[in-house]
C-alpha cells in the first residue's frame, strides 16, 4: 500500500516539482465541467502561469486573453477551438497561442481531455507587431539537434520572432541524453513531462522525474537532465524570451 504521507513534489524558493497525487482543483471563471490544476503560478514566485485542465465530455473553456497571452497543448484526447474567429479541431499534439485581447472557447472534448496552458503577461516591444493566433502541431521531424548532440532534439512551437516574448519548445531526449551542461540563465522555465523518465538536477537537488510531473524552474535556477529509463524522455517547456534585461 502506497503511504499518503509521501510524495515527489517539492515547493522551494527558486524551483519547484509537481506530481500529479497532490493535485486539488481551482475552479476558473468560463472554464467549466473540468478540473483546473494550476501547477505553477506567481504565487510561488514565478512569472508564468502554467495549468493543467481536464475536461469532462460537455465541458467548456469560454474566455478572453486580457494582459496575458496564452498558450493551449492538447496533451491527450481532443476537442474543437475557436481561437480570434479562426476555427479547428485540435487533437493530441496539436496547440494554439491566443494573443492578448483574443476572444477564445473550447468545446466538444472527448472525455478525460487533458489540456495544457502557459500564461504570460506580454510585454510589447515598440516597433514591432504583437504577435497573431498561431496554430501548430508538435513533429519531431521539424526538431533539429541541440548543440551538436544527436541524441538531444528541440522542436520551436512559436516563430522565433521579436515580437514574441515567450517561446514553447519541445526537448526530447534520445535513451543515454543528457543536457550538455548545468545551464545557469535568466531565463524562467515551466514544463510538463510528456513521455518517460528522467533524472532533473535543479540547484543541486536531484529529482527522479517522468510523465506527468511539472517543473518550475526560476531565473538562475541551475538546471541539467538526463533520460532514464527505456524510452525517450520528452518535455513540453516554456521560457521567457526577446526582452531587454531590467
Ligand atoms: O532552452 C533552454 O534553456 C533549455 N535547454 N533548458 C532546459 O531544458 N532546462
Ligand atoms: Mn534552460
């Protein structure tokens, strides 16, 4: 029998894991018929909002993107988007980025639909455009090799543009791949485990990881990985990007 008293998650100062055994819903206005975990947010002192949110058939996401963008992953199941007037379905691996003032509503899920959510205030940048409603797909074949390392692949999920102030990247670990050093940097990571298992080294603390867990990483968290286990290990993250340092 597993002890209740237990668990993987930790809550620190510049970093934090969550597992899913400790989940307790939030209830948000417009998202309804679903349970909303917010698994990282400023009040742990982060800038970004990470969430987590199970649908149940019949239930509903109805909202308008106000100072903070949004960024929705289908992690599992499906359901249909009406994103700025622009409508699809969207299946497993499969996301769309709601820019400020994006009027946004999700229905028709499967039951059990899991979706994922990044939540950035925007921070414009004179002279160039705010970003539009992006639609994509993750796809290994558009995820080059990270630093020469074959066994270490990256997919961009948002253009690489200045006027985003956020990116989303897919990193997926080939068996025996590890990040190529202890990645010391401003920038703030949020993450979902997408698939397998992974060791996470994070201020020196060594966390066992897999699929399902999230992970903040705040500015200058020390960050290094490695994929453990007999499949690959991929994340979906987020980071801050394209700003003038304050
Ligand atoms: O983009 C990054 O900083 C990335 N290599 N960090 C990470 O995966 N922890
Ligand atoms: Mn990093």
């Amino acid at each position: 029998m597993e002890i209740s008293a237990l668990t993987r998650s930790v809550v620190k100062r510049n970093h934090a894991v969550i597992a899913p055994d400790g989940y307790v819903n939030s209830n948000v206005p417009g998202w309804t018929d679903c349970t909303v975990n917010v698994l990282i947010n400023e009040q742990m002192g982060a800038r970004l909002c990470q969430t987590l949110v199970t649908l149940r058939a019949g239930g509903q996401l109805r909202g308008r993107t106000e100072a903070a963008q949004i960024f929705f992953y289908v992690v599992s199941g499906q359901l249909q988007a009406e994103v700025g007037g622009e409508a699809r379905t969207l299946r497993a691996d499969q996301y769309v980025y709601a820019p400020i003032g994006t009027d946004y509503l999700f229905t028709e899920p499967t039951e059990g639909t899991q979706v994922l959510t990044f939540h950035k205030v925007y921070e414009p940048l004179p002279g160039h455009a705010t970003p539009g409603v992006y639609f994509g797909e993750r796809d290994l074949s558009k995820a080059p090799i990270f630093m020469n390392d074959e066994a270490l692949r990256i997919q961009e999920l948002l253009p690489n543009e200045p006027g985003f102030d956020m990116a989303v990247n897919i990193f997926t670990y080939d068996i025996g791949g590890h990040l190529p050093m202890v990645e010391t940097h401003i920038m703030e990571h949020g993450l979902l485990y997408l698939q397998g298992q992974a060791i996470y080294m994070l201020d020196h603390e060594w966390y066992p990881v897999k699929k399902g867990d999230a992970i903040w990483m705040g500015p200058y968290c020390q960050q290094w990985a490695t994929a453990m286990g007999k499949e690959p290990s991929v994340y979906i993250y987020y980071k801050n990007v394209n700003r003038f340092p304050t």
